[in-house]
C-alpha cells in the first residue's frame, strides 16, 4: 500500500468530514492517535472538544445556538482499563458498555448502524487500541450504508497487530465534500507518524480545511508506562 503524508491528504481535501488517525511513533516508544471534526452548518461549527476524565468530549461553544445535540454531542474517547476508544460519535459508549462485558471491538458494533441523516447516511468511524506489557495493537471500523440505501448497513473492520514505528492509518467520514456527502471507500489509508506530538499537531490543524475545520484531538501514549499526554485545539475560543 502507498505510504500517504498526512499534510497533502488534509489540505488537499475541502471537507473529509470527521476523521481518526491511529500509529506508532517514529521512535517506536508510543501509541499515537488523533480525531478531528469539521463542520458546514452552523450547528456543526458551534462545538469545542473538552477534557472529561480520561477521554474527552464535545460541548456546544455557544448553548444558546445549539439546536440539534443528537448527531453533534457526544465523548469522542473513553479509555477502558489498557484500552483506547476513538469514534465519530455516540458508539463509543456502546463500544465501552460492550467490551466491559467481554465483548470484542466489532461485536459491540453491531448494536450500531451509520448516522440516521439522510441523504448523507453519515459513516460510523472508529478505533480501538490496546496497549498491554510494552505492545501495542489496534483495530478500526467504519459502519455506512450501502451506496446511500439506508436499509442496508456494510460493516468493515480493519485490524493491526505490532504496528510499525512511524507508521498509522488515517480513516474519515467522507471522501470528499459534495451533496450529499460521499461515504470514505477502501480501507484506511496508510500514512507517515514522523513528529512529536506539537509537532504532529500543529500539522494536522494547519492543514485542515479553514473554513470547515472545528477542532482537534491528539494523544501520545507511553507504551512502557501507559502514562500519556494530549492535545486539544478548537477554532472556536
């Protein structure tokens, strides 16, 4: 598979939507991961990411604007024990209420279809990593309907054992903007991790769409300790 850069696959792209990014550091030493939302509405673009416990969430940035919270409010990461959830919306609740009952990452989802608005039938993107005595793996799925018909859902789920320093693998909503919106197709597309996590953030924020872009998640994950750092950038201030 083409090795992507992760600046010309954003800034070339008005409006890939929601994204998730997950990989190892170039110096092997850590679990990377990003998420990012955009937004075309006024309703979309009203949001900041917030710290919540271990994970995050999204708020409206001005409640008084806020006029549909189901599709737009949500924890985008929880961590559960050595476990990183990651997601575009709401099931990363379910993927936490599932796997705490020893359910696998793709038999939660299957509580879960893509987002009810339609024509867009938004994807259901997410990932999950997993970090036990000093390894690393992680898995990601994307849930959307097939070719716009809502009355069937295809389900993908892509796993990554031992990933390679450098190395992640970057899925979103969209392949691009449009009315409606095109789902993503193929599986995730292989890319560069080459920076600290500054660094590795101010790229991805740079690059992003201006007009469209509504905030940043970034987490680096030590995987001799488990201790991490993140960071988080929102346009709205």
């Amino acid at each position: 598979m083409e090795m992507r850069k992760l600046e010309t696959e954003l800034s070339t792209n008005v409006y890939p939507g929601r994204g998730i990014v997950i990989g190892k550091s170039v110096d092997g030493t850590k679990a990377v991961t990003a998420y990012f939302i955009m937004g075309r509405s006024e309703n979309s673009r009203n949001r900041v990411f917030v710290e919540d416990g271990a994970g995050i969430r999204t708020q409206a940035f001005d409640p008084s604007k806020l006029t549909d919270p189901s599709l737009i409010i949500y924890a985008p990461v929880r961590v559960l024990g050595n476990k990183t959830i990651v997601t575009n919306g709401d099931q990363t609740d379910t993927i936490y209420a599932g796997m705490d009952v020893q359910l696998s990452f793709e038999q939660s989802l299957r509580a879960r279809e893509f987002e009810p608005d339609g024509p867009n039938y938004t994807p259901r993107i997410s990932g999950i990593m997993h970090i036990e005595n000093g390894g690393f793996n992680y898995a990601m799925s994307i849930l959307k309907s097939n070719n716009g018909n809502p009355e069937a859902c295809n389900r993908y789920t892509f796993a990554y054992e031992n990933p390679v320093a450098g190395e992640g693998h970057f899925i979103h909503t969209y392949m691009c903007d449009g009315n409606p919106l095109p789902s993503f197709e193929g599986e995730p597309k292989l890319v560069e991790i080459n920076a600290d996590i500054d660094t590795f953030a101010d790229m991805l924020w740079k690059n992003l769409n201006a007009e469209n872009k509504v905030s940043l998640f970034v987490r680096y994950i030590d995987l001799a300790t488990g201790g991490y750092e993140s960071r988080i950038i929102n346009k709205n201030q």
